[in-house]
C-alpha cells in the first residue's frame, strides 16, 4: 500500500514519517540484514538517480500488473488503491518516493505473497465499503506496510517471546538465531525499509511465524495462509519484534540494551499470541 493509501485508509491522524532524500542517504545502510531478501535490486536503492516509474516497471517482474504513474489523471477514476490493482492491474507509484520504491521492490520479490494481500483487502472493501474498515483489513494493512515472517526449527524459544522476556530470546537464544534454528525468512514491510534508511533507528516487525525447516516453503505456507483467511484477521495475531534485537542486526546489544523498557516493552496483560503456522492440526503442514 503507498503511503498515501494508507493515510487514508486508517481513518485518523498519525505523525508522518519524513523519510531522507536520496542524497542524504548512506548507501552502506543497504547492507544491512533487513535488506538482504532484496539484493538482486540492489542498483534500484543504491544509484545515484531516481528510477522513473516507467524504467522501473521496465525493469521489474511483477504478476500481470504495472506500476503506473499516480498523478491526479490516475486519481480521477475513483478507485481504492487495493481495487485498481486487482481490477486494473495498476499499483500506483509516486515518482522519486522511497517508500512507493520498496512497495514495488517488494512486490517483484513476493509477488504471490502480495496478491494474497491485495485479494484478501479486496475482499473486505466489498464487505464493509470503502468508508469503513474492520480488523482484518488493519492487520493486513499492518502486515504490508511493517510484516516480517519468522520460521522456527526449533520452537525452545516461544515461550520467551510469549511472555517477552526478551533477553532470553535475543541473548541467551544468540546461539539458536545464529545456527538458523529461529530466522527472519522474510521482510514484507516496505515502510519498515524506509524508516531504515535512518541510521541507528530502533524498528519493531509485526510477525507471522511459521514452523518449518525450509525457508522458501514457511513464505508458501504463509501465503497459503493469508489467501485462505487464516491469519491476519486481527492485528492481535501479529507477534511484535524488536528487529534490533535479533543478535547481528544491531551495535551494543548488552544487557542494559536490553532492559530499554520503551523499546522492548513488556507484555500487555491479557495479552496471548497465537502457535505458529504448522504447529495445529488445521495449519500448513
């Protein structure tokens, strides 16, 4: 979703992020492990100019859609952003806009994943109307503008996460993220990327996890998933995590670190997340 639509679509007043013109940005931010499903567009962030939209759909594979100028000739059929995208085939996208680049980025590297979305929004438009909005459709939104998804060989470390003892997860489980037995498969969230074009900037990914040994197969199951209604109907059935926290993906990670409270925060009470993916006897297999 740009960052237009989904202004629009939550219905109140947020603070907007400003993110850094493309001078300003430091390349050597790229590098970093939320980017990494992402090199082979590597010269699209990196180059010293804009891509136009046009060179841009040019350039990408995307599934029967186009990334089209979004101009005010665009605006004037009326359509929702979601719609026009499945009626349409056109995703509209802001010339020279960091976070328009990374939704498109992201829509040539999960392509299907990102239909599943598209289709699951289109779906409750139809249902409630444009004007109105329920909790699948914020939790979808949420997923496409900050998802993660997280695979688990090996499910040791879930009751840390349950309870967000974040320490045990991120330091004492150091070792189970560095053998792969718990890994980020996949960075959906374009707004995540822009908001880490800042340096140092402390992120939280709104996650699906997946039980499961290959990666390629927990992001299938996970679209499965998403287009048969199973998850992202709440944005409570969204684990949070500290991004920075996962061991490697951060500067100073010590104990102090990890005792920042107004970053890892602790457990709303009543709060409970759901197994993951794989784990019942009605989740993928």
């Amino acid at each position: 979703m740009t960052g237009s639509a989904a202004a629009a679509d939550t219905g109140r007043v947020r603070r907007r992020f400003i993110a850094p013109s493309r001078e300003a940005v430091d390349r050597a931010c790229f590098s970093q492990p939320l980017f990494s499903g992402l090199r082979a567009f590597h010269e699209l962030m990196t180059a010293a100019d804009w891509p136009s939209v046009g060179a841009l759909d040019a350039r990408l594979v995307l599934p029967g859609k186009h990334l089209v100028m979004q101009d005010e000739a665009l605006l004037a059929d009326g359509l929702h952003y979601e719609r026009r995208i499945a009626e349409r085939g056109q995703i509209a996208t802001r010339a020279r806009n960091w976070h328009d680049l990374f939704n498109a980025l992201v829509w040539a590297r999960y392509p299907s994943l990102k239909l599943a979305l598209n289709a699951r929004q289109c779906l409750h438009i139809a249902a409630m109307g444009v004007g109105a909005r329920n909790r699948a459709q914020a939790a979808l939104t949420q997923f496409d503008e900050a998802g993660v998804i997280v695979r688990v060989r090996d499910a040791s470390l879930l009751p840390a996460w349950d309870c967000h003892d974040w320490e045990r997860l991120f330091a004492q489980g150091a070792g189970q993220w560095r053998d792969g037995d718990i890994a980020v498969v996949a960075v959906v969230g374009h707004a995540l990327m822009e908001q880490a074009l800042l340096p140092g900037r402390l992120l939280v990914g709104k996650c699906v996890v997946v039980q499961g040994e290959e990666d390629a197969a927990c992001i299938a199951g996970t679209t499965r998933a998403i287009g048969e209604g199973r998850v992202l109907e709440d944005p409570l059935q969204l684990r949070p995590l500290p991004l920075a926290g996962i061991p490697g993906w951060h500067g100073g990670q010590d104990s102090a670190f990890y005792r920042q409270s107004d970053y890892f925060r602790p457990l709303r009470e009543g709060r409970i997340y759901p197994p993951p993916l794989g784990m019942t006897p009605d989740h993928d297999r």
